[in-house]
C-alpha cells in the first residue's frame, strides 16, 4: 500500500482520542470530565451549491466543528482537500483546543474543511465556494464565538473573501472573524511566515537540548506549503542544509543541499518540486526515510506509522503538519531514542500570530513585525521548555508531556466554570 492509501485508511479522530485518553488516564482525570472532553461540542455539517464557469451547478459538502470553548472563542483553521471528512475535521479541531492551551492563549478549538480539489477549480469558482461556505457557516463563526484561518489549501486570499463576506452579511466591517488576511484588511505582520517561524524556534530549543549544532545539520522537508516552504527557508537560513523537499506530486533529493529560492520558482513556474536540474526524483515514503539529522513532516496526517517508523534515521522530528505521526510509530521512535516536537507545540506559532492578529483588530492598533516575533519567540520558547520540563520529569515522550500540560489547563478551565445548567 502506498503513504497515501495507508494514511487515508487510518481515522484521525480515532488517534486523537487515543492521544486525548493516554494523557486523561496519566492525569488521573475524573471520569465525567474525560467524557465530555473527548467529543467535539459542536459539528456542524453543510451541503451547498456552486455555479460552476460552464453553468452548470455542483453541490459541495463542508463541516466546520468546535470541540471546546472553555477557554474562550473556537480557534483554528479551514482545510480544501479532496480527502477531507468529518472524522478528519474533528480531530484537527480537538487539536486546536490542546494546541492553545499548550502555548497558553485563550482560545478553545475549532476547524473546518471543504471536500474539494481546488487545484481543479478557477479562480472564480474557488471563490464562489469559499464565500458560499463562508455563508452557510456563518451561523456558528464570529469574533467573539469561532475565528476560521487558513490551512490546507487556504490562504489569505481565501481569508480576505471569508471577511468580506461575513462583513457583507451583517451590514459592517468585522475584521476579527478570521485571521491569516491580507495585511491591508488587518491581517498581521508576521502571520504569513509564523507557523514555521514557530517550527524554527522549538528546533533552535531542541538542537539546544540535544546538543546539535544547525549549521552542521541535514534537514528533509515533507511538503512545501506555506509551513514547509518557509521552514525550509529558515532553516536554510539557520545554516543547514536542505538536502530533499517534497509536494503532493513527489519529492527532490540534493545530497550536497537545494537552494531553497530556486525550488520557489521552478515550484511558482511548473507547480511542482519535481523535475528541478541538479536533483534526484524522490517518492515521498523514500523522503521520509532519507539518512539525515532532522525531518520536519509538513504535509499531513498519518504519514509516519507503526510501518515505516523504524526505518525513520533523522534524530530529531518537527512536526510543522497536524498529525503526521500516529501513536504506534510514537512508541516506536521514542524506543529508538528519537526526539520529536509534537505538532500541538511545534507548529503553534500559526495560531499564536493568528491570536495576535485577533487582538490588533479588536483593538484597532497594529504591531511592528519586530514586535510580532519578539512576543511570539518569548511564548513558543516557554511552551517548549514547559514541555521539557514535564518530559523530563514524569519521563514521557514530548508529545505525552504536552498533553500533560494542556489537557489540564482545559479540565481546569472546564471544572472551575461548572456544569451547566
Ligand atoms: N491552520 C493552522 C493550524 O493548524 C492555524 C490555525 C489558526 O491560526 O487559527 O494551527
């Protein structure tokens, strides 16, 4: 079976209640909590139509679910693939909800999807659906409830048209009901590049803790969407050199390293990776294997499993994709002595500059990009280090550590409101 079919036979939502249940049981969380915890609050499930470039009208199907507001308003991204499903929605939102509280900012969890290949879609069409979407979900999203952003396949182009029509809708401007815009509707400086920024910073902290040296390192990138593409510019920025990347089409493989601005535009002008003089054509299950120092899966779920984890050589794992690793082949690289930064951390950066774009528009008052980073280098380095501390201490593996700590900042929340009625 190839990487794809595997990863698409394994549910999502069934790892993330298993990765949820391993830190429940750790935290000795009583039984109702644990209940309520492990189901999303709210699925919302939309079939709608779109007028396509030839006339004809095609029905999509979207979901948009929040699994907790505990914390404050639902958070997280909305995905255009044509494998989405409601189980997949799910799990990326119950993610989101950990994915704040590791980093402490005070959102609970959301995430929507629409199944579709927009790669084979116009302009035009994309847009219609996208605000066709933004319509049908518009009965549960909003600045104070839940604040959509972009992910798979979205961008800001995708957000700015969400904002417009949302705003259309209830007769004024809301720039706060989605983040990742444009920066001249309110969107943030920094928010573009922040996931991987985020990624950068706990590799810094972890190359720190392992005693690697960046500069020295070889580094292999899964997926070169906004998070990997710009993770593979930073690091190569770091000093180490990228020597494999890869897209949905297949992966590049450069022993002596790529030049990561000459991938940007043989990927700008052929709309794939593959294909760049000077490389070597790679399989992405091949990628994934390659003999090198760090792996940063920046693509999607299930991509290291129980089948192919043993074989994984790079000694440090970051996680800039939701989900990339299941919790068999967890076990697996642990036993092996890998070090892996957990998505709910290691790609958090995303949703705390997306946070910060929330709090500008409420406010009316905009940051310098020097302020965006500061502030988000002083929060991912203490989540990291939070995180460590609890690796280390109740010797678990990172990811174990950063449900430890965000699965009781949500019960804690949750328990100190009460239950209503
Ligand atoms: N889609 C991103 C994520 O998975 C960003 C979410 C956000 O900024 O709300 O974290």
């Amino acid at each position: 079976m190839a990487t794809e079919q595997i990863a698409t036979a394994i549910n999502a939502w069934d790892v993330a209640q298993r990765q949820f249940d391993l830190a429940a049981e750790q935290l000795h969380l009583p039984d109702g909590l644990r209940k309520v915890l492990r189901e999303p609050q709210r699925e919302l499930t939309v079939h709608f139509p779109v007028k396509m470039d030839d006339g004809t009208v095609e029905v999509f199907t979207g979901y948009r679910v929040q699994h907790n507001l505990g914390r404050g308003p639902a958070k997280g991204g909305i995905r255009y693939h044509q494998n989405v499903t409601l189980d997949e929605v799910k799990a990326l939102a119950m993610w989101m909800t950990w994915k704040c509280a590791v980093v402490g900012i005070p959102f609970g969890g959301g995430k929507g999807g629409v199944i579709v290949d927009p790669k084979r879609l116009s302009l035009r069409e994309v847009e219609g659906l996208t605000r066709r979407y933004a319509t049908e979900i518009s009965i549960i999203i909003g600045p104070e409830r839940d604040i959509p952003a972009p992910d798979v396949n979205t961008n800001s182009q995708t957000m700015a048209w969400i904002m417009d029509t949302y705003s259309m809708n209830v007769g004024y401007t809301v720039p706060a009901v989605v983040t990742g815009k444009p920066i001249p509707l309110g969107g943030s400086e920094g928010r573009n590049e922040a996931t991987a920024q985020g990624v950068v910073y706990t590799i810094i902290d972890a190359a720190k803790h392992l005693g690697m040296d960046l500069p020295k390192c070889r580094v292999v990138v899964q997926g070169f969407g906004n998070a990997g593409a710009i993770a593979a510019q930073l690091m190569s920025a770091q000093g180490s050199s990228i020597i494999a990347v890869s897209d949905s089409t297949g992966g590049i493989f450069k022993p002596e390293g790529l030049d990561i601005g000459a991938v940007l535009a043989w990927k700008q002008e052929h709309h794939t990776v593959c294909g760049l003089p000077g490389t070597k054509d790679i399989s992405n299950e091949e990628l994934l294997e390659l003999d090198c120092d760090i792996l940063i899966p920046a693509a999607l779920e299930n991509q290291i499993t129980a089948r192919n984890a043993g074989r994984i050589k790079a000694r440090l794992i970051a996680e800039a994709a939701n989900g990339p690793t299941t919790p068999e082949a967890d076990e697996i690289l642990y036993n092996n002595g890998k070090f892996l930064i957990p998505d709910i951390l290691c790609n958090a950066g995303g949703v705390t500059v997306s946070y910060f774009e929330w709090v500008q528009d409420l406010d009316r008052d905009f940051w310098s990009i020097d302020q965006v980073n500061e502030k988000l280098h002083r929060i991912m380095t203490k989540a990291f280090a939070s995180t460590l501390d609890m690796c280390l201490r109740e010797k678990v593996n990172m990811r174990t550590a950063a449900y430890l700590l965000a699965v009781q900042r949500v019960a804690d929340a949750t328990s100190v409101r009460g239950l209503y009625p």
